[in-house]
C-alpha cells in the first residue's frame, strides 16, 4: 500500500494524538514531504486511530515489522543500534516491499 502525504505538522494530527509528553504537539514538524507518495510498511492501532509504518526523509526510525521482529524480543533494539545483521535483514524486507509497489 502507498499514501500520499497531505500534511507534516503536529497541528495536522487529531488532538487526541498530541502529547507533549511524547515529544508531540501542535509545532512538531515531522519528517515526510508534502504531496510526496510512501510505501506503507506496517499498520498500528494508537489510541483508536490507524498508524502508518513508513520510512521518512531523515529515516528518523525502522518502521517495519517481519517475522524476525516477533520471534526475537531484542530485534528492533539491535536494528535501532544499526547492527549488520538486524540492518540486512530490514533491508532485505524493505526491498522485497518496494518491489512490490513499484
């Protein structure tokens, strides 16, 4: 699945989804270009609302799920630290998505 990007403000975003606890409020500016199209990695339910996994302009963090994210509970740690072996692995899943929607 791709999107279409119509807005990268916090103010853009449902009130009910600003926290600034979380670093999320009317001024953050997210990393995503207006108009631009992104493929759609993986899907969430956040605070009854539909989240979109996808990988940003600053590849601010991995977005996607894969069966090695479910079977090792440190995974996404060892991806956030770019690991090779986490990193080849996202990659490989990346690919085989983009190739998908191309």
């Amino acid at each position: 699945m791709k999107v279409r990007c119509i807005g990268n403000r916090g103010s853009n975003l449902p009130p009910a989804l600003l926290d600034p606890k979380s670093n999320r409020d009317e001024n953050t500016l997210f990393a995503l270009t207006i108009g631009k199209t992104y493929v759609v990695y993986g899907l969430t339910v956040y605070r009854s609302f539909l989240w979109y996994y996808l990988c940003d302009e600053e590849f601010t963090y991995f977005p996607i799920w894969n069966p090695e994210w479910a079977l090792d509970p440190y995974y996404y740690e060892h991806l956030s630290e770019n690991r090779d072996e986490e990193v080849q692995i996202f990659t490989k899943y990346q690919k085989l998505m983009d190739e998908e929607y191309d």
